[in-house]
C-alpha cells in the first residue's frame, strides 16, 4: 500500500471554539448596552460608535499591511471590540476628529506598538480613553443629558454625572441637595449622564451573562472587583453616611459594570489562573474605590484597570500551583 | 459525588463507535511480523534463526536487559527472516518475520481452555517470575515490562493497587469490552498483583460513561477480597496515572516522582487480564484486544487480535481503508502516534487503530495567542502551556525547566482546547527533550 498518510504530533482532535468566536461572543454581549446607548444618547451615539468601530478596523488594516507588512488579520475581529469598547468609554458628544485621534491611539499604541493581537500589555481602548481624558479634557468631560440630547447630533445639552456631581459636591447629602442626582432605577436603566455604553448596568449584565454562559469570561475577575468596591466604599459609608455615597450607588454609577465585566475581563491584559485573577480583581478594586473616594478624579474604574494591566505579569509569575508541588 | 482529578482537563466527543461491538477473533494472515522492541527499554534479543519451526506461545526472543521483555511466537509456522523493518517509531527496527503455517499447535504447558482458575497457588516470587517469562509489558500505551514496575524499590512500601479501567482517550473500547467479556479474569488477575505486592486494597477506577461495566464488575467483586470498582467523572486524563491516583485515594504524586512514593501501583485492566492467563494458565502474551475505527470507518470493531499482524489486515477486516484516509494513529486522537504506513504490525502497546478522514487531519492555522487561560485551566498537571511554549520560542531552556516543563506528560489538553489553535504541545516536546538533556548534560 503506497498511501501517504499526515504525521503529526498528538493531540488529533481540536475544541470547537476559535479566536474569531470568542470575539463575536464579546460583540454580541455588547449589543445590548449599544442598543441602549443609541437609546439614550440617540444619533450623537450611533456617529461617535461607527467612526469608533470603521476607524478601528481600518487603522488596524493600514498598520498591519504598510507599517508591519503582515498580513492584516483584521479578520479576528478584535478591532471592532476595540472599537465598540473605545465608543463605550467616551461620551457621545465626542467630535468626530477627537473619536478618530483615539482609535489610532487605541490600535496604534494600545495594540500595535506591542505587536499585535495577544501581545499588548494594556487593554487598547482604555489606553485611548485616559489618552483622550488627558489630551481633551473638555471634550471628555462634557456629558450628553439622555434621552434629552437623543435627536441631536452636536451642540447638546450637557449635565454631570452622577459621580461628578458627588466629586464636586464633596459629601453626598450635600450631592443629593443638588437636586441633580438620578434615582436608583434611573442608575439601572442607565438614564443618566455618562460614556455612552457605560450608563445601563441593566443591559451590561444582559451581555456579561450571555459571556459568562458562552464561557468566555469567568465570575473571578468581576465579582473580586466588584465585592472589592462594595466592601470598601461600603465601610466608608457605614462610618460616615453623610459624606460617603452607599455601595450600591458607586455599583450604579460610572463604569464599573463596563469594567468590571467587559474591560478588565480583557483576557490578553489580565491574568490567566483563577487565583490570579482574583488578586487582580481585588487590586483593581481597591484602586477604583481609592480614586473616587479619594483621588482628583470623580471615576477611577479606567486608570484602575490600566494599572492592574501593569501587574499582570508579576501576578502571573505568583499565582499558579502545579500539580505535585506540595510535597515535592 | 463522582471522583475525578481536581485539576485541569478537557471534555472531547466521546466517540465511542464501538462500545457495543463484542470482541471479535481476527483471522491470521500469511505473515506476522514481530517487534523485538515491543516493550520500553532494550529491545529483545532473538534466540530462534531462519528456517526455525516455532509453535503458538514458545519464546523467540528473550529480554535479557534489566528493562526489557521476552517475546513469543503469536503463530505457529516458520521463521521466514529476522530483518528490520519499519514500525511505529517511524524507524526501522529488528523484526521476527514468521510465515503462519495452518492452526495453532500450542507450546507445550499453555491451558488454552476456558475454565475460569480462581485459586492463586503461585507465590508472590513466582508470580513476578512468571510475568516476566510471559513477556507482559503495560497494555494502557506505555508497555513499560510489568515484573520491573510490580518490583517494588528498596524501601518504598505498596498500599493501593489502581486498577486503570478508566479508558478516557475518545474512539476507544478495547478496555471496556474487555471489562464487560472478562470481568472474573480481571478481578482474578487484580487479586493475583495484590498477592504479589502484598497489598490488601484494590481500586478499579471507570469512568461513568461505562456504566454497564461498573455494574458488571461491582457485582462480581462482591468475591474478591479487598477489591472495590470507582465510579469515575467522564473527564479527561481521567486516565493518566497520576490523574487516577488523585481522583480515587487523593494522594498528589510529588513532582518527578513516581506513584509508589504515595504508596501506589497502577496497572491497566488489559494487563490484569493478561496476568491472569500468565499466572494462572501460563499463556504469554501473544495477543490483546485492539479497537479499529474512525468517523467512516465502514465496521469499526474491537479485535482480539495476535501480536504481529500487519495493520492492514485489521483494517481490511474492519472493512477496509475508507478513501479519504488522511491519518493513521496508533492509540486515541488525543494522545496517539500516527503511523506512516499500514504495513507496520501490531505490537502489545497498541490499543487502538484510528483512520481519520482528510477533514478531521488538516491544522487549522495558529492564530496569536490571546492569553485566554484556557490551556492553564486544562493543564492537568497545573502547568501554564502558553508560556512554556513561549519560552521555548524563545530557548529560555532553564526557564522552561524552572516552569516545570519536564511534568508536561503530553496529554494535549492544552492544544485540544486552544482557541487559538496554537500548536503548544509541539513546542512543549522540542522544550522537554531540550531541557531533559540538559538535565542529563549537568548530572554527568
């Protein structure tokens, strides 16, 4: 028999799951808090999302093919998450130049100076996001009023947010004084000032459980990060309740659900055990409730995770066991 | 609650083709061709010469190094050349080419009848003794020569004997109808080993999607002294050796260490039952129980099959070679060798012939890794695939041994589930030869 068989090395059988799947996974749980972002902060939202997404892509491609000469693998959706997530992050009265300048920076910096899909250490659209906070604090601090600002492309109305106004107010009875506060189930549905895809907690947790179902993500990041917050801002509240705003409050507002599920989650930028991922959930955590507590800025969920990113590496170095290490 | 290993592993289709498909004698061909190196260790050296007549079951070669295994004559007939030929290494070794001539005229003292012996008259010497005259190597894949692992090292003290019933790799049956087809040769053939180590527990361990062998086996173990069946999560490495320590007496072998440091034995049930014939009716090990199938496989089937016979003679007896064989492995798709071509003959450590189509042979290309976990989750041993493959792109040699690289034992969990289709444990081997040397390198 002079048939030809294939040599390879074991394993011969492969897991159903792809790169690409695992990206569309993440894009469809992200579906419905875009859906509600269009919702809230109407065609404003719809324009700065498809700049976001279409400029991404295309920045990736340009990169890939004429910088790196690789073959652009644009294919991997990973640009549009980039995209759809730097468009969550940003209000949606962003001008179009400022929108393009952070998915060059997101894809260009964030991503592609590392070299590509899997290596960067920082997750690329918030790297673009505390860029653009940075470089454009105006613009990244003037937030759409919802439903309100709906029909309006540009020159609309603009209020606080909820973390805003207790920053600026300094203690939260003096925050609530100012009339300006939403209710709680506003907070839920997401009918409040903020970036666009962070407002609806009710609609992030539609996705996350659709990511949690499809395993892409595990509970070790979000709910760490997440009891992180509530214990903490949840000990200053029991001290003081005239000065520090209830747990549920700093659950509701800015992005912590964005984060905490969808960004930190990222998984080239955080770790891959389980152990380690609790650590890095608790740090990002801690940071968060320090720098709204705290810190100059009113949200801290970008810059927590951002420096977490940081740790990655060490975290990793730290957190696994192997098997027979015990009595070895 | 299921026992299982808390660490790690992959849930592949179980593709059990022929769970129901009884054991079925296949016929002899013209010609058998018999390794020398059927075991791991030396190969053995042949003490019969052309022209030689040579009865069913009489010794042809002997295992003379101290991990090495005697070799029989699975057929009676002529001893046609004694050449090297090509087998599943992918080299050319010594064979034994025996012309098969009409039916069986057994060596002489051989009890081929059926009658079932209960009674162990041999004693614990004489069982080892009579194991390594048979030539029984371990039939789960490694054929490592049984008497050397039954000899315990100075010092070390066997409280377990596990009994790997588990049979986890997809496609494969041959344990399981043998389970279901001899179960007392089994349990007698347990009670034999447990006599020669002069351990007073047994532990068969089956994984759960072989619920009609746990049943079979459970009752009939009520007999036996000391023997009790595990019901084990259908998961895999259910079966790997220190997977099923840990699943079934919950003691972690120490890294680098082997399973008597906690006390325990493994062998496979097909290796329980070939002890039985040795001890019991002196039969050597001229035969065993080989699963042929694939997805188009037009009869997949479990043979009992005599040691020797070309590959393809099984597969024209499970219905031939379908078309689009792109793939020929020796063992389960996920930790089997494929095989060159289908003149290679069966050897004891082959439990299963798998033919896959072109479809199911081709890679997918490797995407970069997203450092998703997936492979640290699936890593039974705890080790993190991605970074080892990483640092052996890099030849990062020591940190892939400080990484324990050396305790990957290639189970392909991390490349089944990768969703990358990263081909890490390619890279994980080139590194644990690398650093194996090296290790060898600094002790001389």
């Amino acid at each position: 028999m002079d048939k030809k068989f294939i040599i390879s090395g074991s394993p011969h059988i492969y897991a159903k799951d792809n790169v690409q799947r695992i990206m569309l996974d993440v894009v469809i749980a992200l579906i419905p808090a875009t859906l509600g972002a269009f919702y809230f902060f109407g065609l404003g939202a719809v324009r700065v999302f498809f700049v976001s997404v279409v400029t991404c892509l295309i920045f990736e491609y340009l990169i890939q093919k004429f910088l790196l000469k690789q073959k652009p693998t644009i294919n991997d959706l990973s640009a549009i998450v980039t995209g759809m997530l730097l468009a969550f992050n940003v209000p949606s009265n962003l001008p179009t130049w400022v929108v393009i300048i952070g998915s060059l920076i997101a894809i260009g910096i964030g991503k592609m100076v590392f070299g590509g899909l899997g290596q960067n250490l920082f997750n690329p659209a918030l790297v673009a996001r505390v860029f653009l906070l940075i470089s454009f604090p105006v613009y990244m601090t003037s937030w759409p009023k919802p439903i309100a600002s709906a029909g309006q492309l540009s020159d609309v109305v603009t209020g606080p947010t909820p973390l805003g106004i207790l920053k600026e107010s300094g203690s939260i009875s003096a925050a609530s004084q100012t009339g300006e506060l939403p209710s709680y189930v506003d907070m839920m549905l997401g009918n409040m000032g903020g970036s666009m895809g962070e407002v609806s907690a009710i609609l992030l947790l539609i996705g996350a459980i659709y990511l949690l179902y499809r395993k892409v993500i595990t509970l070790h990041i979000p709910l760490s990060y997440i009891l992180t917050v509530i214990i903490f801002t949840g000990i200053f509240w029991l001290i003081d309740p005239t000065k520090y705003a209830d747990p549920l409050f700093h659950l509701l507002t800015g992005g912590l659900i964005l984060g905490a599920f969808f960004m930190a989650t990222d998984m080239v930028t955080s770790p891959t055990s389980y152990r380690g991922q609790i650590i890095f959930g608790i740090g990002c955590g801690v940071l968060t409730a320090l720098i709204r507590l705290f810190g100059a800025y009113p949200e801290g969920v970008s810059f927590s995770i951002l420096i977490m990113n940081a740790f990655v590496p060490l975290i990793d170095r730290i957190s696994y066991k192997h098997f027979g290490e015990v009595k070895a | 609650m299921l026992k299982t290993f808390p660490k790690g592993g992959v849930h592949p289709d179980d593709c059990k083709l022929t769970a129901k498909s009884p054991i079925f004698v296949a016929t002899l061909p013209d010609k058998v061709y018999i390794m020398l190196n059927q075991s791991a260790g030396a190969p053995a050296v042949p003490i019969v010469k052309k022209g030689d007549k040579v009865k069913t079951g009489q010794l042809i070669a002997k295992g003379e190094a101290f991990i090495s295994s005697n070799v029989h004559s699975p057929v009676t007939g002529t001893i046609d050349k004694i050449d090297p030929i090509l087998d599943a290494t992918g080299y050319k070794h010594q064979a034994i080419i025996i012309n098969v001539e009409g039916e069986d005229t057994w060596e002489e003292g051989i009890d081929i009848t059926n009658n079932l012996i209960k009674e162990i008259k041999a004693t614990p010497q004489e069982i080892i003794e009579k194991i390594k005259n048979a030539g029984i190597v371990g039939l789960g894949g490694a054929a490592f020569p049984t008497h050397v692992k039954l000899t315990i090292p100075q010092g070390k003290v066997a409280e377990y004997l596990l009994i790997n019933g588990a049979e986890c790799e997809p496609y494969l049956t041959c344990d399981h109808r043998l389970m279901l087809e001899k179960p007392e040769e089994i349990l007698v053939g347990t009670s034999i080993i447990m006599k020669a180590l002069g351990v007073h527990r047994a532990f068969i361990g089956i994984e759960n999607n072989k619920l009609d062998a746990i049943e079979l086996l459970t009752k009939l173990a009520k007999d036996y002294n000391g023997i009790e069946v595990v019901t084990l999560k259908k998961k895999y490495p259910q079966g790997a050796e220190k997977q099923l320590i840990k699943a079934i007496t919950g003691r972690e072998v120490p890294s680098g260490k082997l399973p008597i440091e906690v006390g325990c034995v493994v062998q496979n049930v097909g290796t329980a039952k070939a002890i039985y014939d040795a001890v019991q009716k002196n039969m050597p090990l001229i035969e065993r129980v080989v699963t042929v199938t694939g997805p188009n496989v037009s009869k997949p089937s479990n043979f009992l099959s005599r040691i020797g016979i070309p590959l393809k003679h099984l597969i024209e007896l499970a219905g031939g070679l379908p078309e689009d064989t792109a793939k020929l492995i020796s063992g389960g798709p996920m930790m089997g060798k494929t095989l060159s071509n289908t003149d290679i003959p069966l050897t004891k450590a082959m439990g299963g012939i798998l033919l896959f189509p072109y479809n199911l042979s081709k890679r997918l290309d490797p995407y970069p890794c997203i450092r998703c976990g997936r492979c640290v989750h699936a890593c039974p041993m705890g080790l993190e695939p991605f970074y080892l493959e990483k640092l052996v792109i890099k030849e990062r040699w020591e940190d892939a041994e400080k990484h324990w690289i050396i305790d990957c034992m290639e189970c392909g969990s991390c490349q089944y589930i990768c969703p990358a289709k990263r081909p890490l444990l390619d890279y994980i081997r080139l590194g644990k030869n690398k650093v194996s040397a090296i290790i060898r390198s600094r002790k001389n």
